[in-house]
C-alpha cells in the first residue's frame, strides 16, 4: 500500500454516500430471531424489572408479536415459558406435557399460518423446582438420563409445529439422541441449532428472571455450561454436534465472545447464531436510562458487530425495534 499522502483513507469516509458504496457488513431484518416470553392467561402483558421494554405475553399476544414479527420481514420467533411455581417438579415433568405453554403458543402461531419459523428451547430448567436444565442423581446432573428426556421433549415440540428445536441444556451426546428421536418420529424436517458453545456465563440473570428460574437455582452451571476462558474446546464442542445431526449451532453469549463466534464460522461450513443474551442488552437499556450513552446508536452497534464476527443471525430483544429502524432507513 502506498503511504501517505498517496493514501488517505480518509477518502472513502468523506461522505454519507461513499462510507454506504465501501460498507463491509450489513445488517437486515432477515439477520433477526425474536426471543418472546410466554405466560398464562389472556390479553396478558407482565413487564420484566431486569429486562426494560420486554414483556412476558399470554398466548393470544404472542401470536400478535408473530404476526408483527412477519410484518417486519423478521424470519423467526423463539418462545420460552414462564411456568408457574406449582407445576416445576424436581424431574421437569411439565416440559414432557404436550399442552404446556410453548406447545400451546406454537400451535397457536401455527394455527395463524404466518411465514414465521417457531423456534423452541429444548431444555428442562424452565421446568425443574432446582432451577438446572438436567435430571439431579445424587447431587450431580445425570447427563444420560436428561438426554433421554430431552429426546422425548424434543419430539413433543416437533409435534406442537415448532420448526427449529434449538437444545441448550450442554449435555453430552444430546443433538444426535433427538436427531434420532426426530427420525423415528417422522419429523425430518425439524431443524436442530445447538446451543454448541454456551458459557457459564454471568450475563443470565435476567433471562432466569424473566422465566421463573433465578431464585429457584441451586448452585451453578458450571459443571455443564463451558468455562468462560477457553476457545479452542468450542470447536470440539461444535465437531460434536454436527457430527450428530445439527443444522445450525449457536454462540451464548454472543456479544462477549464474538471471538467464539468468528473462530466457528471461520472453521466450519454451518450456519452460525449467536444470542445477545439478557444481560447485555439490560446494560445497553441501563445505560439509555441513565443518559450514559445513545441507546439507539449502541443498539445497532452492538448488532452490527455480531454480523461482523460472522453470525449468521441473531437471537436480540431488540428485534422489533431494530427491524423497524432498518426498514425506515435500508
């Protein structure tokens, strides 16, 4: 490259239109996945203290989000459940009944016959009384055992309509026991993300909130979430996972370990996610309050910043509110 003066590279950032002809990365409605809270009763909305803006919606509301959500060109809702104290049991036994909420609000988004994928968590803790997303054998999580549940939840979901079962739990050998299980079931189409590479992270909060499960933990994740300080077991971790059937896989946190997600998709030929969790989009909302910062400008930052690392979409509560800026200004 020649030096300066030759080079000013200044040039190409002069004016509005020359910095849009170079732009490297864009962001699109298409990039977006919803996250939605679903709660009992009718007309129900239930704000969230640790999460501004966002709502927890009974099941007729979230069938108007889905519906907003097509409107705005945003490809994918994902749901998860408040569920209510007297039904979480230590076994999780509410996520195998198949008129539980999720499964109730996807054949209601589906019933609505809108061009909007359901995306459903396969996981236990929203319905376990200890707060962890596996069955508890003598003080410790028992890997096999949950897969075996975890499977059969996997089928109920895919028999509700849910069109991406997305399992989250970090249990070993998961992904390939619901492939399998979706198989012999018939449902062939039912995509797999894997929460591949999911930390055990301290930006959660209030997600468990929002579902009803952050009082209720009993210890930490730890055992089964990834350590937060290694990189290079992420890979192994997502070899795995496809090797056993995984259409997508997917980065949790995101915006903490954008490196995670640049060193998946750089390394392998699958559709990479990554979820601006709770914790990251409450700090943005906590400093908008506070005047600290343009909310607005971090927000789109913040979500330009994962499609740089490489993701191919993004799970953001922010979702709504992004789609409609970028619809209003393409």
């Amino acid at each position: 490259m020649p030096a300066f003066p030759e080079t000013r590279l200044r040039r190409t950032r002069h004016a509005d239109w020359s910095r849009r002809l170079v732009r490297e990365t864009k962001l699109t409605p298409n990039d977006l996945v919803w996250p939605l809270f679903v709660i009992a009763g009718d007309r129900v909305r239930q704000p969230i203290a640790s999460l501004p803006g966002v709502e927890r919606l009974s099941i007729d509301l979230i069938v108007d989000a889905a519906r907003q959500a097509e409107q705005l060109g945003i490809p994918a809702i994902a749901l998860f459940p408040y569920t209510d104290p007297a039904l979480r049991r230590e076994d999780g036994r509410e996520g195998l009944n198949n008129d539980n909420l999720v499964c109730r609000a996807t054949r209601a988004v589906k019933a609505a016959k809108l061009n909007v994928g359901v995306i459903l968590d396969v996981a236990l803790d929203p319905y376990t009384s200890h707060g962890h997303d596996g069955l508890i054998r003598d003080g410790d999580i028992d890997n096999d055992a949950t897969v075996e549940v975890l499977a059969q939840q996997a089928v109920l979901q895919a028999q509700a309509g849910a069109d991406i079962l997305a399992p989250s739990d970090m249990m070993d050998g998961r992904v390939g026991a619901i492939r399998a299980a979706l198989e012999d079931g018939g449902h062939t189409q039912t995509q797999i993300l894997s929460y591949a590479a999911k930390y055990a992270s301290a930006f959660y909060g209030p997600f468990r909130d929002a579902v009803g499960s952050g009082d209720l933990l009993k210890g930490d994740k730890r055992s089964y979430q990834m350590d937060p300080a290694n990189a290079t077991e992420a890979l192994r971790e997502v070899a795995l996972d496809i090797e056993e059937g995984a259409d997508m896989v997917m980065v949790k946190p995101g915006g903490a370990y954008l490196d995670i997600v640049q060193l998946i998709a750089s390394n392998f030929d699958v559709p990479t996610l990554a979820y601006q969790v709770s914790g990251e989009y409450a700090m943005i909302e906590a400093a908008r309050q506070k005047g600290w910062i343009d909310g607005d400008a971090a927000m789109m930052e913040s979500l330009l910043a994962f499609k740089r690392a490489g993701a191919s979409a993004v799970f953001t509560y922010y979702a709504p509110k992004v789609a409609t800026l970028l619809n209003t200004n393409p």
